[in-house]
C-alpha cells in the first residue's frame, strides 16, 4: 500500500516553467484519471514524478508514504514502487523481453522487500509466471522470445506496458496516454487489460486526452483536469464524460503544444 502526494509542485525544462504549483493526493487502491488538452503538462507531471533528469523541480514537493522523493534517482523512485509506462515505448534491440521482465522483477522484489512477492528460483518458473501475465494482457506467448518492443505493433507495445505493470506489481502506476494512437478495439483491449492486471491494494494514474479509455476501465474514483500547468476541477467518473460531451472549452482551457520528454 502507498500514499503518493504532490504538494504545490513547480517544475521547468531547459529555464521554461511548465509546472504551476501542481496538487494531488492519491490512496491504495484508487484509480484516477488526468485528463486535459495538449500542453497542460500531463506528461511532463508524470516524467517529474519519476525524476526525469531533464525536468527540474523549483519548488514544491512529492512524497510517497510521507517520504520526499525529490533527492532520488529515477532508477531509485522505481525501487519505492513507482511505475511508468510510456507514451511511446522505445525499442530496444538485443534486450531479451523474457530477460528484461526478469531482471527488473528481481531488482524491485529486492528492494521493496515484500513478503508477499512470489520468489521464483529457476527462469521456468518465472516463465509460467509470465505466460499467466500475458494471457491477461492478450498477448501471444511468443513474446517471450522477442526483443524489448522491437516490432511490436502500436497497440502491442501499449499492452506491453501494461504486461510490465502487471509482472512487477508497482505500488503506484503512472500510464502516460495508454490509448494515444489506437483505434477504437485496441483501446477496449487495453483497457480491459488494465483493469485485469490491477491490483485492490495499488494505485492507478491513467493520463489521457480523451474520456474514451476511461469508458471502459472496471473502476475509476476520480477524475482530474489539468491546464496551464495546474489541476484546474476534480471530481467522479461522471466529469470524464462531461468533458466529452463539452469539450475542455467551457473550462475556459486553451490548447498548447507541450514539449515531448527524450
């Protein structure tokens, strides 16, 4: 269980403020959504959550279980727990997906010191652990066999994410725009695998543009509007379908362009 709060955080890029005091409390077991047009600073919140070497916080604090993380590494943050799955997952040729999960797998169970993790002494038994993974996440077995997203269609690499958030078991997981780029049956299948794979004691963040994954996610308790840099309205799933219907518009929000993490 973790408790993840983000108290009045202002964070740059390259000298430009993109963060304006940014608030947001999150409890085991809830899942939240942050919706907003583009440049609102969605992403550039979730690559400071995980301490994006690239994004400097100015003031402000993020805690987890009332610890600051701000002085950690990001490899560091994910060793506390937290968990990011991309916009647009990188390939990565000669890494052994099997091996990847592995080997990251081991390194949180290690760190986090859980007693309810499952040990896997021999690489079979971590490969049935992974089979029974990748069938809630509807992807072949042969995934095993390949290498870290290379290849992997658009909605193939949004559920790998989702398989790694499932295979690691994070106490916080952040999914930046799991739907961006898919068509309507891919983001169903997505998000039906996100509602597989999480669990009743983690938290969920889904970073989205549009209300249509959200739609289809097994639960969602609340729903945040982010613009200009700040949480501008907060309230129930019913918010997510208010935006759809009216658009960010009547929230007196104006579209930018926020510049892409690399």
């Amino acid at each position: 269980m973790a408790v993840l709060e983000i108290k009045d955080l202002h964070a740059q890029r390259e000298g430009k403020e993109i963060l304006k005091g940014v608030n947001l409390k999150t409890g085991p077991g809830e899942v939240h959504a942050i919706m907003g047009p583009n440049g609102s600073g969605k992403s550039t919140l979730a690559y400071t959550i995980l301490g994006h070497p690239k994004y400097e916080v100015t003031s402000g604090d993020i805690l987890l279980d009332g610890e600051s993380i701000l002085g950690m590494s990001a490899d560091e943050r994910s060793k506390k727990g937290l968990f990011l799955a991309f916009q647009y997952p990188t390939e990565v040729a000669g890494v052994g997906y099997s091996h990847f999960l592995r080997t990251a797998y081991n390194a949180l169970s290690k760190s986090l010191g859980d007693q309810n993790r499952e040990v896997f002494l021999t690489v079979r038994e971590f490969q049935n652990y992974l089979k029974k993974n990748l069938d809630q996440v509807g992807l072949r077995h042969d995934f095993l066999s390949r290498y870290l997203n290379e290849g992997f269609s658009g909605g193939e690499k949004k559920r790998s994410e989702v398989l790694q958030m499932a295979v690691l078991q994070p106490k916080i997981s952040i999914l930046d725009e799991p739907d961006s780029g898919l068509d309507i049956d891919a983001v169903q299948a997505v998000a039906k695998a996100i509602s597989q794979v999480s669990r009743k004691d983690a938290t969920v963040i889904v970073i989205t543009h549009y209300a249509r994954i959200l739609k289809f996610l097994d639960k969602l308790d609340y729903v945040h509007v982010m613009a200009q840099g700040k949480m501008i309205k907060e309230g129930p799933k019913g918010l997510a379908d208010e935006l759809e219907q009216k658009g960010y518009a009547w929230l007196g929000i104006q579209d930018a362009t926020e510049q892409p993490a690399s």
